[in-house]
C-alpha cells in the first residue's frame, strides 16, 4: 500500500498544476492589426464627441481615392461648429455641415486641406428635431 500513496499524491499534484497552468498555456488570440486608413475616411478623425457617427462624402473627382485631410476642429470651433453630421468633399473645397451650440445647422466651407474656413452660412431654424 505504501507505493500507491506517493502515486497518488504526484497524480493529485500534477492534475492541479496543470489545472494552474491551462490558461497560461491556451492559445491566445492573435493581436489585432490597426484598422487601415481607406480612402474614403481619413486615418485618424479628431477625438471628440463633436466628431460621433459622421457621415464622409467623397463627390470630388480630382481627389476621389486619395487619403482625406485631417480637418482642423479649431477652426470649425471657432467658427461655432460644436457637432459635425456630414463632410463633403466636392470642387476643390471641403464643406462640413453640423450643428452650432443652439442647435442651429451650420455649413462650414474650408480649404481642400482642411485647414482654413472659408465661408460660414447659418441656418435660423432649430433643425435637429426635424420640424
């Protein structure tokens, strides 16, 4: 009986070690890879609620394909823009389209780098409830 315990004992030891061991040993899952900038979203959006679920609209042919600029939010800021719904990038120019702090929709148009604003138009309505 003596030589059965120690048998016994290593059995135990080696089922908990392994039981120890097992998720160490699991294969991992593979480390995902950055997405990939696509043309027709920039790489990196400005971080920001201001820029949630927008909507990249690519209508210029001279462009089309070719990576987005990175838009400069203080500019739009500055301009009044704290919500932007749509980007549009059509004739040379960019035009942002969003919401300013009253609610109010405001076209911004910049240049086709995105960085300077060209031109601002307001509309005087409320049109985010869609009335």
């Amino acid at each position: 009986m003596k030589p059965i315990l120690p048998i016994a004992l290593l059995a135990a030891v080696g089922l908990a070690g392994a039981a120890v061991a097992a998720p160490a040993l699991a294969p991992q899952p593979a480390p995902q890879k950055p997405a990939e900038a696509r043309a027709d979203r920039p790489a990196a959006t400005p971080a920001g609620d201001m820029w949630s679920r927008v909507h990249w609209d690519d209508d210029d042919s001279a462009r089309r394909g070719q990576p987005w600029p990175r838009l400069n939010s203080a500019a739009l800021r500055q301009a009044g823009m704290v919500k932007v719904r749509e980007v549009e990038r059509d004739d040379g120019e960019i035009e942002v389209e969003g919401y300013d702090a009253r609610g109010r929709e405001i076209d911004v148009t910049m240049d086709a780098a995105g960085q300077r604003v060209l031109r601002v138009d307001r509309d005087d309505e409320d049109d985010r409830w869609g009335d």
